[in-house]
C-alpha cells in the first residue's frame, strides 16, 4: 500500500496546481501492473526526499477529467508541478535509480 496522498478531479486545484511545494503526480489504475512495480520506489523517493518533492497519486480510472486534461495516454506516467506548471514528465516505470536520475533537478 502507497503511502503517498490520493488526488481527485475535485482536489487536484488545491493540492496539487496551488501548492507552494514541487509535487510528482502518480497517474496510475489498479489494473496497471508497471505502476504497482513503480509505486513503492515512489514512496522511498518520496521518503527520503520529502522536504523536497511531494508524491501524490491520482488513479486515471477514477478521475478521467484530470487524466485528459493532462493528455494521459500511458501508465505509469508521473508529472512534476511547480507553481501550478508541469515542469517534467516521466513516462513508465523504471528502477529507482534511473527515476532519481529524471528526477535529479528537484532532489538536489
């Protein structure tokens, strides 16, 4: 089980687009087997960098609005938000290694 916060449709504005903190969306769905490999390397990176980065998730299957306004077409796909902004995208999922490397401007 994630520890990272779930986001709505209806929370996405407040918690993630009017945050003051840099936060990696999760898009995710249930069925998506490459997202449940990637999720707890999410958690540890979210562990371990959380005075930097914030992890959220936000299931495509129950919140389709966000999914298409962000043009999800793949899972697992985690978008960085700086000041309301998508300022990175990953797509799939990959050993943490290679997550923190992508990663590697907000970590530091």
């Amino acid at each position: 089980m994630s520890h990272a916060l779930d986001v709505t449709d209806e929370t996405f504005q407040d918690l993630v687009l009017s945050s003051d903190k840099t936060i990696l969306v999760d898009f995710w769905a249930e069925w998506c087997g490459p997202c449940r490999a990637v999720s707890p390397i999410l958690d540890q990176i979210g562990a371990e960098h959380a005075d930097k980065i914030q992890i959220v998730k936000l299931n495509v299957d129950n919140n389709p609005q966000t999914a298409a306004k962000y043009q999800i077409t793949s899972i697992p796909a985690m978008k960085v938000y700086r000041g309301g902004e998508v300022v990175k995208t990953v797509i799939g999922a990959k050993p943490k290694g290679a997550l923190e490397a992508d990663l590697a401007e907000f970590l530091a």
